[in-house]
C-alpha cells in the first residue's frame, strides 16, 4: 500500500465518520468532569468556624474536627483569667494595706513593709493584672484566627503529588554536604 492509498482511505473513513456523527440530532449536553476527585468548595465555612469561636472558645476548632485544640484553647485562656484574678486580689491587698497605713492603722498582714513598698506592690500586681487580662484577650483572639485559618486552609487540596523534602547532596569537588529541600509536584 503505498501513501497516497492509505491518505485517501484515512480521508474517506475520517468524512465518513463525521458524516454518520452530524446525521445523528441528540439534546442532551455531556458534561466531561476532570478525572481529579474535588470536594465543594464553601466560601462561607472560614466564617462560620470564626463566629463559632467567638460565641464560645473552642466551638470553632469542633466545628473543624480538630478536637484536640478546644484543651489548648480553653487552658490559654483559663491560665490566663486564673492570674488576672490572683494579680488583682493581690493588688487589692496592698492597695487596702496602704490605705490603711494613709489613715494610720499598722495592724494590717503587710506590718513590716513601709509605705514605698506597699506602692511598689501595688504597681508590681496592677502590672502583672493587666498583662494577664491582655494575654486573655490575645489568646480568645487568637483561638478566633486559629479556627477561621485552619477552616481556610482544610479547602486546599493537598495531596501526595506536591511535596516538599529534605534533600543531602554530597558536592563533587569539595566532598563536603549540600543540605537542601526539594519541591516536587507530579503531574
């Protein structure tokens, strides 16, 4: 069979084809997916994670299934509340004990401090109070984010074909190790 036979029949089965295919009238459309599995994408679930965190602590990192966040969560945030209440008793201590010594009185549990440390006290335990009600409130922040970002990044596909690893050359001319990392994406 030489090439011009074997151009002619390709041309004459290729018209054919098309002939028999443009005769045939369907109303359907088909729809080709990709042959990569995808899981709908919900704008709205970063937000919803976040409101949730921020009605209760915790509640975000549940609605994410990430459970063992709501103990860090909670003891961030208890830890902080217990030394906001320690450092305010302690400073309502002092600060009544040097009333007390304003008014005249020595018989309070802090006798044997003068009225300089008893000020010094009180700006010790005021400092520290409002350092643990900002930790409070930077760690209530913080679970808010936490839960919004880890919603956000559960809608990414990762996969086995996109991977980052360590990678220990040894360098040819000076013999000594190249310390690396390797991105790899498979298509």
């Amino acid at each position: 069979m030489n090439k011009i036979s074997f151009i002619a029949i390709l041309f004459l089965f290729a018209v054919t084809n098309n002939a028999v295919f443009s005769q045939v009238k369907t109303d359907t459309v088909l729809i080709v997916k990709d042959s990569v599995k995808s899981n709908d994408i919900d704008p709205l679930t970063p937000a919803k994670a976040a409101f949730y965190s921020a009605i209760l602590p915790g509640l975000g990192q549940a609605y994410n299934k990430k459970y063992w966040k709501i103990p860090l969560v909670y003891g961030a945030i208890g830890t902080s509340l217990y030394f906001y209440s320690d450092n305010n008793k302690k400073y309502n201590q002092y600060r009544d004990a040097y009333k007390r010594r304003l008014e005249g009185y020595t018989n309070d549990q802090f006798y044997y401090l003068d009225k300089s440390r008893l000020i010094a006290g009180q700006k010790f335990y005021q400092r520290n109070r409002d350092l643990s009600a900002l930790m409070a409130v930077a760690f209530y922040v913080l679970n808010i984010v936490d839960a919004n970002v880890d919603a956000a990044l559960m809608q990414f596909n990762v996969n086995e074909g996109l991977s980052i690893k360590p990678n220990l050359n040894l360098n040819d001319i000076t013999l000594k190790p190249n310390m690396g990392l390797t991105f790899n994406y498979n298509f």
